[in-house]
C-alpha cells in the first residue's frame, strides 16, 4: 500500500520545483513544513487554495513552518499560473512572488509513492491527478498529520493554521485539545493520566464534566501560562 503513515519519516525527496531543484530535509531543516498537492494547474478552486495559502504564509512562517505545494504539472505551467494566482490576490500582482515553490511531479513519482493520487480525477489521457493532499511534518522530519481532499472540495487553509497550533501545543506533551480548539482556550487531560498526576502537572486546576456513565474522563484545564508563553516565544522570535 503506498502512502505514509503518523509517524513514518517523510522521505527525503530531491525535486523539481518553481525556485529549482530542492532536497526536502535540506529545505526542512530544524523547521516544522507542510507540503500540500493541488489537482490541476490552471483550475479556479486550485487558485483561490493557492492564493490563501500565500496571503497566510506570513502565519505559516510565524509558527516556524515551511510551505512546498504538488502538482502533476511542468514546470512551465506552474509558472505561467502562478501569475495568475498573484493577480487573482492582490493588484498590484507585478511586484508579487509566491512565497513558497511548487513541485512539479511530472511523472508522479511522490503522488503514487505517497498515496495522492485521486482515481476520480483524470487527465485527458486518463491518468489520476493529484488529491488535495496535505502532509504537516515535525522538525524530527516526521508525519504529524495528514489530510486528503477530493478535487471537489477545497481545503479551508485557517483550519490548517489551527490544527498546526494544537500540534505545536501538545508536542511532546500530555495534553490535547477538543473539538474546535482554539489558542488560548482550555485543554484536556489524556484518560492515561491519573488524577493525582493531572493535580501536579495542572496547577491551574482541573475540571471534569459530570456524565450519565460517573466516569470521569471529561478533563479539561486552562492552558498554561508556560505552555501559552512557550507559542508566544516561537511566534515572538519568528516575528
Ligand atoms: C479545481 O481546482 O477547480 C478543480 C480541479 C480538478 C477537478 C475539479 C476542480
């Protein structure tokens, strides 16, 4: 089965892309990265991703994040579209670059070998295109996460900037966080950890929800100064 499973190390690619040939880990380097494929150049729901991937890059790059897109596409034809995803942003296009390169995987080789492809969406020779895949891999070149969207469906890139919060939060730590989370909001005790622990670990206090079954695993706490400060401080000296 092709594809990358959490925790599978990215594998260290060297492709072609829009600022020349790059070596992934090298382009990596200690930095959190996401690397996310389109179907189609030239496709208007490809567009607007692209276009609010870039208008949020200064929040990717903030949370120390580097950002590489896919497609099947030459070369030639990301970059005749990338001006039009520059015009479609903002005005005064001219004077704009994408701030991040996209990959041409011509002969698909990382869109079978990672899973990306998309059995319903073809080109007119027949051939799969490329998912709207995403991959966020850790600074230890990991797989944190992964997201595969059909053609039809754009991504929402404010969520991608979220769920890259939460997993910069809980990085090597005991906590998670709910359904909707947002930076700042409480957090919740994994059910492994016991009540005496969660007492020392969480002074701020934590609370659980009574529930029909008494078992008290609804655990939240409010998310730590040291934690909170420790996302200013990366956010701070990235700024
Ligand atoms: C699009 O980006 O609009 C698109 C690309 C391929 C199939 C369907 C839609």
């Amino acid at each position: 089965m092709p594809g990358l499973l959490l925790g599978d190390v990215f594998p260290d690619y060297e492709v072609e892309t829009t600022n020349g040939k790059i070596k992934l880990h090298e382009f990596l380097g200690d930095s959190w990265g996401i690397l996310f494929s389109h179907p189609r150049d030239y496709t208007p729901v490809c567009t607007t991703e692209l276009g609010r991937a870039a208008r949020l890059s200064s929040e990717f790059s903030k949370r120390d994040v580097k950002m590489i897109g896919l497609s099947i596409d030459s070369l030639e034809d990301h970059h005749g579209w990338i001006k039009d995803i520059l015009a479609y942003n903002c005005e005064e296009s001219a004077s704009c670059s994408l701030p991040f390169p996209i990959i041409a995987d011509s002969k698909r080789e990382l869109a079978v070998a990672l899973g990306m492809l998309d059995p319903d969406e073809k080109d007119k020779d027949g051939l799969p295109l490329t998912a709207r895949c995403v991959f966020i891999i850790g600074p230890d070149k990991k797989l944190k996460l992964s997201l595969l969207y059909p053609a039809t469906t754009g991504r929402n890139f404010d969520e991608i900037l979220r769920v890259v919060d939460s997993l910069q939060l809980t990085a090597g730590k005991r906590l998670a966080t709910p359904a909707d989370w947002r930076p700042g909001d409480c957090v919740m005790v994994p059910p492994s950890m016991s009540e005496e622990e969660a007492a020392s670990l969480f002074p701020a206090g934590v609370y659980s929800k009574d529930l029909p079954s008494g078992k008290k695993y609804l655990r939240y706490t409010p998310q730590q100064k040291a934690v909170r400060d420790s996302i200013d401080i990366q956010h701070s000296l990235m700024d």
